[in-house]
C-alpha cells in the first residue's frame, strides 16, 4: 500500500500518464489524423540513390530518413503523427531529467518540463509530415541534455547533447540557431548555479560545449 502512495506522489509517475492521457484525448478528437502538407513531398521523394544526389537536393536528409524509418512501422505513415508526438513526449521527459540533474527539485521540474506537452505548436504540428514537430523534440532533447551537462557532467549528457543538436539541423536547418545557443546557453546557467567551479572545470565545460555544437 505503502509503495503505491509513494508512486502516486512521484512526479516522474504524472510525467508519465501525462502525454499517455492527451495522446489518447488527442485521438479521440481527430488531433492525431496525418496531415500532408505541400512541402510533404519533396521529404517523400527525397533521392537517397547517391552520395551526390542527397547532399545536392535542397532538403536536408533527416526528416526523410524519419520518413523512412516510419515507413517501416506504417507504410501509409498514418503512425507518424503518433510518432512524433511520442517523440516529444520523450523529449519532455529527458528534459526534466535534465533539470532534477541541474539541481531542481522534483515537483519544479514536473512543473517546467509539464509546460512543454500543452505547446500549440506541439498540437498543430505533431499531425504534420513536416520537420517543425521532430525538430522542436529534437531542440528540447538537446536543452535537457545541456542541463544535465552543466549539472553534473557524464558520457551520456554530453553524447547526448551533441546528437541532438546536430540532429536538430539536420533535420530543419532552421536550427542552426542552436550551434551558439548551446554554448552561451550552457555557460549562462552554469554561472547561475550556485556550486563553484574551478578554473580548469571552466575551461573544461567552455571547450566542451564548442565541441557539442560544433559536432
């Protein structure tokens, strides 16, 4: 009885049923129906033939590896919608990991972290098959892992990090923004934090954040 009031009263556990209870609201009122937009098919018919052919079309390869790799679980792509929102859902969970590892509580992570599944870009785009849905999960990924990094450092924060940025762009170049985002981003709450750091870690933590974003 006990262990189920302490679940109850788990933040991580309301993370959880959170997006499970709009996911299935969503579907219920026709939010998660595929929607195909004019700029659908230059993702759908993306030339993976060659080398030469992919890097010289004028979309990037991500979000048509996306694509594919949807078209493996539904070939209709009428999983896609499901898809990337529960990409994003998974986003909005490492970002709180993220901040309990900066040093938030349990319950102002929820809170902060809550926020990011009611976004009504989340709402328009996640139906779409366009790059705006992935590539903002991707962005929150990448923040949630920077998070982590600045509090408490490790191998998978700072892969982590990495990959998600560099993928972000990859999949919607408009995010290229993020290349020195990260780094002042990663520098600014690493000065809010109340822990002091040494020298060496500062340079430690400025060199590794150029490399992140420069990866």
């Amino acid at each position: 009885m006990s262990s189920c009031i302490a679940i109850w009263r788990s933040p991580a556990f309301w993370l959880t049923v959170q997006p499970l209870a709009l996911g299935l609201l969503l579907a219920a009122t026709g939010g998660m129906e595929l929607r195909i937009e004019r700029d659908t098919a230059d993702y759908l018919h993306f030339d993976f033939s060659s080398w030469r052919s992919a890097v010289s079309q004028r979309r990037t390869a991500g979000y048509p590896l996306i694509l594919r790799a949807a078209e493996t679980v539904s070939p209709s792509l009428r999983a896609l919608p499901y898809l990337q929102f529960g990409l994003h859902a998974a986003s909005v969970a490492a970002f709180f990991v993220g901040l309990r590892r900066y040093g938030f509580g349990p319950w102002s992570a929820f809170a902060a972290a809550s926020t990011l599944l009611y976004s009504g870009f989340v709402f328009e785009y996640a139906p779409a098959a366009l790059t705006d849905a992935p590539a903002l999960s991707l962005a929150v990924f990448a923040l949630g892992f920077l998070a982590a990094v600045v509090g408490r450092g490790g191998v998978v924060a700072w892969t982590g990090v990495t990959l998600s940025t560099a993928l972000a762009y990859h999949v919607r170049p408009a995010y290229l923004f993020l290349l020195p985002l990260i780094p002042a981003l990663g520098l600014a709450i690493a000065w809010l934090q109340p822990a002091t750091r040494s020298r060496a870690a500062w340079l430690q933590l400025i060199g590794g954040l150029c490399l992140a974003a420069a990866g």
